[in-house]
C-alpha cells in the first residue's frame, strides 16, 4: 500500500477563558480542509483535497490534553482538479467510493505542545481499514 498524507486544517479563534466546548467544523466556508499528499509516477507529486466532510472538535482550553476530534470524509467528494483523475481516484482501482464511500478519523489522544498547538494521535479508516 502506498503511504498516503492526509492533513486536517481547521482554524479556531478562542481565548484562554473559553469554557468545554463542542465545535462543529466549518466544511462549508473556508475555516477548514482536508488535503492530500501523494508522489505521482515517483518524480513530482499530487495534491488534492476533499470537499465534502463534517464533524466536531471537543475543546477545553482549561485542559487541552482532553480534546477529541471527530471527522467523517465523503470519499466521492476527491477533487485532484483533473476530472478523468478524479474519476480513476474514485474507481475500484484506488478508492473504490462505491463500496467504501466515507473515510472516518477519531482521536485517542491530545498532547499540548504549547503555544496553541497540539498533537492529535488517532484512527483513520479509510478503504475499509483502519
């Protein structure tokens, strides 16, 4: 299998007072995105993104270490900005959207690593393995 990079941006303005909070992530303007990374015919490599997505973050300023993040990927949704890839990249030859039509990632664990940032290790399922 061929290592695949899939990055999740989402960017949340909160101060240090905001309480627990369930956020919804904004698949819908331009405050998130989930972009992929893969070397194409080993010299250069492709980039595309999905467009079709939801879910939710859990947040606590007061205890970062306790976030959890949830995210549901429509497969369907791959846009390389070339259609007759795009069309390839959703056949049974690579991720086959009909029998496996959304990817999920659950987080098991948050560390802080301070300054705002955080590290989220979780599960991604994709193709129908996790």
């Amino acid at each position: 299998m061929k290592k695949l990079i899939i990055a999740l941006t989402s960017t949340l303005l909160m101060s240090t007072s905001v309480l627990a909070n369930e956020y919804q992530i904004d698949h819908e303007g331009a405050h998130a995105s989930i972009n992929f990374k893969i070397k194409h015919l080993g010299y250069s490599w492709l980039t595309g993104r999905f467009n079709g997505f939801q879910g939710k973050i859990n947040y606590d300023a007061a205890q970062p270490e306790k976030a959890s993040v949830s995210v549901k990927i429509d497969m369907k949704s791959v846009d390389s900005n070339h259609a007759l890839r795009d069309k390839h990249l959703r056949s049974d030859d690579i991720l086959d959207v009909e029998k496996y039509p959304q990817a999920t990632f659950e987080s098991s664990k948050v560390k802080d690593l301070g300054q705002g940032k955080l590290e989220i290790q979780g599960m991604l399922t994709l193709h129908g393995k996790s």
